[in-house]
C-alpha cells in the first residue's frame, strides 16, 4: 500500500495514474458494503494527501494504508478515516 501512495507522488504520470486507479479500486471493494459515498470520499482523502505538506501527509497515508490493507485493524481503520472526511463534507 505505501508503494502505491508514494507513487501517487511520482513525476511519472503514467505512474502516478496508475497508482491512484489501483488504490481506488482497493478502496472501492473495501467499502462496498459500507452504504458510503464510496467515490467522493476517496476524492477527498486523495485531495488531502496531494495537498498537505510532508509530515502532515505521512500520518494519513500511513492511516490509508493500514485501512487498506490486511490487517486487523484495517476495517476500523477504514470506518475511521471515513467517518473522518464524512465531518469534514458536513454530511455525518
């Protein structure tokens, strides 16, 4: 997971391209079931990402990329960082 957010980063626009696709089909089969604005969210959490600075940045991509992996803490990890931008769009 942190490969693919670091090459979110990448000068490489192919690179990059392909990176934000495959993260967001990882977060799209994780939050299926979820009844969220799967899509919207995931534009908000990758706006906020290419727009931080780096240490801001760090924290939430390492949050991504735990709510995206396999871990056990992923799924809560996940409904947090969701309920997260869901307050900041004012729609929770």
């Amino acid at each position: 997971m942190n490969i693919l957010i670091r090459k979110l980063e990448s000068e490489n626009l192919h690179e990059s391209e392909s990176a934000l696709k495959r993260l967001k089909k990882i977060f799209m089969a994780k939050t299926a079931e979820m009844g969220v604005d799967a899509e919207g969210i995931f534009r908000m959490i990758i706006n906020e990402i290419l727009s931080l600075e780096p240490d801001q940045r760090r924290v939430i991509t390492q949050k991504l990329a735990v709510a995206l992996s396999d871990d056990e803490e992923a799924a809560e990890q996940l409904k947090h960082l969701i309920t997260y931008f869901e307050i900041r769009a004012g729609t929770l």
